[in-house]
C-alpha cells in the first residue's frame, strides 16, 4: 500500500512535469524519459509498460509517435465532427434543428420572392429610361440635343460601378448584386422573424461535420 502512495505522488509529479512546460503534445521517447527522471519506472519495459497504464487511465492520449496531454481536448475535437446519424435518435437537438431548419427554407424562399421583385422593379425601370430616351431622341428633341445627355448618362452608370467596386471590393456584375441583396433580404427577415441565428449555427456545429456545417450555412 505504501508503493502505491509512492507511486500516486510520483504520477502527480509527472503530470505536473509535463504540464509545467505549456506543452500540448511531446513525443513518446520524451514520455519515458520523465518516467525515468521522475523515479517511476526503472526500466525502459516500465516505463512503456507505465505509458500504456495512463493512456488505459485517460491520464494521456498516445496515438502512433505522439502523447497528448490534454484528451479531453481531443474528445472535445472528435465530439464535435460526430455526425449527425450517430446522435440519439430522441435528441431534443435534432428536432430544434430541423424546426429552425424549416423555417429557415421559408425564410430563403420569401428572400428570394422579394429579390426578384426587386430585379423586375429595375427590368422596368431601365425599359422606361430607354423608352424615354428614345421618344426624346425622335420625337421631342434630336440625337444632337440627345447624345450629351446620354453620354453623361452612361458615364454616371461607369462612376456608380466604380464606386460598388471601391465599397465592396467585388466586381459589380449581376450575379453579385444578386448575391447582395438575398443576403440583405434573408438578414431583415431573420431580424423581422426572430430568427436565431447564432442557435442555428451552433446546432448545425454539434449535430453534423464542421464541413457540412459551414457549407450548409454558407449556402
């Protein structure tokens, strides 16, 4: 019983060794060599012999040439990138995630309805400019009174571009105005609809990989 004790108060110094030195993982030869300093093991088979009792006791973590000092960050790690079919199937999580999922398609689908309203509005706004451009060109004016204010026109449209390009740091093209205002969209409407996002986030975090997790969102 008193080589037990010993060997216990030897084992605390040893982890106090190794976590002393702000380590997070150190090779196994240096695992055996603080079981030799330290008075634990005698031998180079007690002291393997010894590795593998703390790795057994979750004391440690070894895994091929490497010892982990702190498992319960591996399990953090691994615990995390679970995937989604291997959570209980009566997971009160699961079923949170699939409500906000719902209401999430609902909310994309009506911030893709009011995008494309707004995309029609400006259909028919720049029909209406060309209409009046041209009724002014053939009808009320000439194309001499008619083409410095078109240029200009055109000009303002190049200067307003540019202006996107230097807040935004993106190409002004279609696609990314599209992309800009779903996404403006799907923001007021979280807001208006008290919408969690953050919740969702972190339940897309826990109940899946942290790859399908991001592309999920992302999309």
């Amino acid at each position: 019983e008193a080589k037990k004790l010993m060997r216990l108060v030897n084992v605390e110094a040893l982890k106090k060794k190794l976590g002393m030195e702000g380590k997070e993982v150190i090779g196994y030869p240096e695992l055996l060599e603080a079981c030799s300093s330290m008075g634990v093991a005698r031998t180079i088979d007690e002291a393997n012999a010894f590795a593998r009792v703390l790795d057994d006791a979750g004391v440690v973590l070894l895994f091929r040439d490497k010892v982990y000092l702190h498992p319960d960050k591996v399990v953090d790690l691994v615990r995390r990138a679970v995937p989604l079919a291997l959570h209980p199937e009566n997971d009160p999580m699961r079923d949170e995630l699939k409500m906000l999922q719902e209401k999430k398609e609902e909310i994309d689908v009506l911030a893709h309805k009011q995008v494309r309203r707004i995309l029609l509005i400006g259909l028919g706004l720049s029909i209406i400019h060309i209409g009046l451009f041209f009724r002014l060109t053939f009808w009320e004016f000439s194309w001499d009174v008619m083409e410095p204010i078109a240029f200009f026109t055109t000009t303002t449209g190049i200067i307003l571009g540019y202006a996107y390009f230097l807040m935004t740091s993106r190409d002004p093209t279609y696609q990314d105005l599209l992309k800009r205002l779903f996404l403006s969209r799907q923001r007021k409407l979280f807001k208006k609809l008290n919408f969690d996002v953050n919740r969702f986030k972190e339940l897309q975090m826990k109940c899946k990989t942290p790859l399908d997790a991001r592309a999920s969102i992302k999309n």
